[in-house]
C-alpha cells in the first residue's frame, strides 16, 4: 500500500479545485459588480416612478 501517490493525486484535486474556484470568481466578480450597478439603477427608477405615481394618484382620488 503507498500512500504517496494517494497523496500526490489528493493534491493535484485540491490544487485543481482551487484554480476552477479562483477562475470562477475572476469570471463571475465583474459581473456581478456589473449587475450591481444596474439594479441600483433599476431601483432608483423604481422608486422615482412610484413617487411620482403615488403624487399623481393624490390629485385625483378614485370614486367608490
């Protein structure tokens, strides 16, 4: 029984998983940065579309 290459093959997994991991993330950080910009974006559009709304829904009230 050797150990050695036991060792040696758990190595090159865990150096591997590492280098998809890192990889991932150099892939991934950006867009994520992206996609944060853009929902903040989408956010404040939001939030000044239903304040406008709730403004302009004020000035008229609806009947019952």
């Amino acid at each position: 029984m050797s150990t050695s290459t036991n060792s040696g093959t758990t190595f090159w997994k865990v150096l591997g998983i590492i280098a998809v991991v890192l990889i991932a993330l150099a892939v991934i950080g950006p867009l994520l940065e992206g996609l944060f910009w853009i929902a903040l974006i989408g956010l404040a559009l939001y939030g000044g579309y239903m304040l406008f709304r709730s403004k302009t829904k004020d000035d008229h009230p609806t009947p019952l």
